[in-house]
C-alpha cells in the first residue's frame, strides 16, 4: 500500500514538474494553449527572413484570432465531415507510418530481395559484359537491303578475325550510338534483359571470344565476351537495392504488414487506424514539434474551410452586399489616372473589324469575351483576337496609341493586319464590376474584422502576461 502510494506522489511530482515547465500561456473558450504551443507558432512565423517580423507581444492578436476561428469551425463540427476526417488522416498518417519500419527492416528487405535476385540470376548463367558492334536493319527491309547488310557485317567479322580492333571497329560502324562511343561495350547482362536471339548467342559465348554475325529483330550483331561472372557482391548492390525499395512502394507495403500484425496481436476489434492513432500520441510525447506540425496541419484545415464560408466565398457571392459596398466607399476606388474599358481587336478584314463593333454593343462588358468567340471564332478558322480588360497607360499598345492617344509603336501581324480599339475611356468606375477584385478583397477585409469582432465578444479569452513575458526566455 505504501509502495503504491510512493509510486503515485512520483508520478503527480512528475506532472506538476511537466506543467510547470510548460505553462499555460493563454486560454481561449476554456480551452489551454501552452507556452511551448505558442512558443512554436510564433517563431515559426517570424524569422530572420520574414519582412513583417512581429514582436511577442504584437503576435499574440493573431495567434488568438487564429485559434478564435478554430474554434468556430469546432462549434460547426466541421471536424466531422468525412472530406476532413480523410484529408487529414492522410497527413497524420504522412508523419506517422514511417516510424514502423526501422533500419533493420530495410536491411532484411533489402537481404531478402538480393538472396532472390542472386539466386535467380546465378541459376540462370549469371553476369556477362559484352560489346558488340550492329548494323540496323528493319524487320520488313527489302531484299536488297538484307543482302548489303549481310554483306558488310560479314566484312566487319572476317577484319576482326584477322586481327581488327574490335573497340576501334565499333566506334567507327556501329549503328548502336550509345555502346559505339564506348568501344561497343554494354552493361552487365543477365538473362531476359534483352533480345533472345542476341542474349542465347552472347551466354554461349567464352570470355574473349567473338561470334559469328547474329540476326536479331533489331538487326546484325558481332559479339564479343569480355567479361563472365555470378552474381555481384551485396555491399556492391546494397544502395540500389535501397534506392528500388522506396521508389516501388515496397517500404510502404512493409508498414502495410507491420500496421496489419500489431493490429492483430491485441487479440481486440483494434484497427490499422487505431494502431496509427496510438503511435501518433507515443510520437508527440517525445517530440512536442511533431505534436505541433500536426495540429497545425488540423487547425489550418478547419480554418481554411471555416473562412472560406464565413468570408471568402461569402463575399465573393454576395452581390448585393458587394455593390453597397462599393456604393458607400467609392471614394476610395479613384483612379490616379483614365483607364480604357474595352477591348483591343485585330482583325483579318475590316468587315470583321465592324460587325465586332456592332455585336458588342448588344451585351454588356463581362460577356463580350464569350459573345465574340461564339461569332467569330466557333470553328477552325480564327478570324479575330482580342484583349478585353480595363486598361491604364502603358498596358496594351494598342490602346495606348488609339485611346490615350499617345506616340507608341505597334507591333503589326499580317495575318491579322486591321487593329483598332472599342469601348469608352473613364475618368474614375463607373461601377462596381469596373473595380470588382479590389472591392471583393476590400469586402472580404471588411467581413472578416466583424467576424473576428464577433468571436472575441462570444468566446472568452484570458492571456497570462506573466507567462507570455517568459516567451523564449526560459
């Protein structure tokens, strides 16, 4: 009883020694941020490379902004929809499965597949190096070509059989371009990796010794056998080896058969997904930076989908609320200078370049694009390019020449050779679709600060200064 006693004083010490060496630094909706937490958040932020580099202190409204919309997502439960559940199991899994297979299993993969490749190559003659020298001859060559090729690789094996220099040789004639430059050497073969009728003539061969003319559906061949041996040492092979397991999903499937024994073994309904689960909680205990790469990985998926409907699709959407918008703040849309609302044609007659000009007029701006390649370029023929956009000096040639009416040189295609202009020149928008990016990004600026307004009034928020003080200082 006593020795049990002990045993739990030893493990409460144990936890107060770990919160007081981690403190909460902030609580928001009840829910405790620890000083490492933020301590990670923050500098991975503001480096020595970031431009906007922030204080603490100044750091400490985002973080809590942030966490705030977090939170909103949790009280939407949009940690509950199967699309997040998968996405990031995938991510947590990313991190996580690695950590199954260890040196040991590469090596005895890796041994394993070498026993089976040795003993496979070995059974079947082992290694050889040959050079040889081709001529390329079409499977359906006519006759004659046949008879020429015979020919001359005939004279190829009669020099090299009074004595020719077999490297000098194929240098010189080889159609085999890439070997040629090498003398005709070719890598170390084993049985299967190239044509049978050159392969059956190559095995057969004896280490010097060169073959008569073969003809394989790739053409004539002279061989010679440099070199015969079994299969290479393991060492020699050890890292290619290495290098075929990661790029053919072998060490995946040896976390497969890993994942799929340890859920086994409990004898219980354990799954795959639970034996992850636990292995994940086992990772970020020893390592709170791991522990922290996946949460935020979690948090920033709920908050790209919780801001996506609070704010940014919201105001990309709302019509309405876009163009009140635009209506009280037109002031702060003024343009330093004119711009051109139109498109600049070229055209390949002047009869195209008019009826442009009349189809426009019956659709309003933002459907001229669609209006026009249905008119004039629906089929194979392109009878009209154009740049439609809302166009300040120095944008477009064109229309800096024809509608700022400035001195500028215009590069002319003959194939389109009637240019010219069409819409009106504005003094300041007009209306809101004249500004729409930069009102919706105002929009969304504006919907967002009254969101994070209203979560700060519905969810609690309390900063421990003191320990917010001993940031990166302890």
């Amino acid at each position: 009883m006593r020795r049990r006693a002990l045993s739990v004083a030893l493990l409460f010490c144990a936890f107060v020694a770990h919160a007081q060496d981690d403190p909460t630094i902030m609580t928001i909706n009840g829910r405790p941020i620890s000083r490492s937490e933020f301590e990670y958040s923050y500098n991975k932020n503001n480096t020595d490379n970031v431009v906007d580099k922030k204080t603490v202190a100044q750091y400490v409204d985002l973080f809590v902004n942030y966490k705030l919309k977090v939170e909103a997502a949790l009280a939407a439960r949009l940690d509950t929809t199967q699309a997040f559940r998968s996405e990031f199991a995938d991510y947590r899994d990313q991190q996580v499965r690695p950590s199954f297979v260890t040196s040991d299993d590469m090596e005895k993969a890796a041994r394993q597949l070498y026993d089976d490749t040795r003993q496979r190559v070995d059974g079947q003659g082992g290694l050889i190096r040959v050079a040889h020298i081709m001529l390329m001859l079409p499977q359906k060559a006519p006759k004659e070509a046949q008879n020429r090729a015979e020919l001359r690789i005939d004279s190829i094996y009669n020099a090299l059989k009074r004595g020719a220099d077999f490297a000098a040789l194929a240098k010189k004639l080889s159609d085999d371009k890439g070997s040629a430059q090498q003398g005709g050497e070719l890598p170390w073969l084993q049985k299967g990796q190239t044509l049978k009728e050159f392969e059956d003539a190559a095995f057969a061969l004896k280490p010097g010794e060169i073959s008569k003319p073969v003809l394989s559906p790739a053409g004539y061949h002279v061989i010679k056998l440099i070199e015969r041996r079994m299969f290479l040492p393991y060492d020699s092979v050890k890292a290619d080896i290495l290098a075929y397991i990661e790029q053919s999903g072998m060490r995946e499937q040896i976390i497969d058969n890993k994942l799929n024994e340890l859920a086994k073994a409990s004898g219980t309904t354990r799954t795959t997904a639970d034996v992850l689960q636990e292995r994940k909680v086992q990772l970020e205990a020893k390592d709170p930076a791991l522990k922290y790469l996946i949460q935020e990985y979690h948090d920033g998926l709920l908050l790209y989908e919780v801001s996506n409907r609070a704010v940014w699709e919201k105001a990309a959407k709302d019509e309405e609320g876009l163009r009140y918008y635009f209506s009280k703040n037109k002031k702060r849309y003024a343009w330093d200078e004119p711009r051109f609302k139109g498109i600049a044609c070229y055209a390949k007659t002047k009869a195209d370049f008019k009826a442009v000009k009349k189809l426009v007029k019956k659709f309003p701006f933002s459907e001229w694009n669609e209006a026009l390649r249905k008119a004039f370029n629906n089929d194979s023929t392109i009878r009209i390019k154009v740049e439609r956009g809302m166009f300040k000096p120095g944008d477009n040639s064109l229309v800096d020449r024809d509608a700022f009416k400035r001195t500028v040189s215009i590069e002319m295609s003959p194939e389109f050779p009637i240019v010219g202009v069409i819409g009106k020149k504005l003094k300041a928008p007009k209306e809101m679709d004249d500004v729409r990016a930069l009102v919706v990004a105002d929009f969304q600026e504006t919907l967002e600060k009254e969101w994070v307004k209203d979560l700060r009034k519905q969810y609690k928020v309390e900063v421990n200064e003191a320990v917010l003080k001993t940031v990166n200082k302890h």
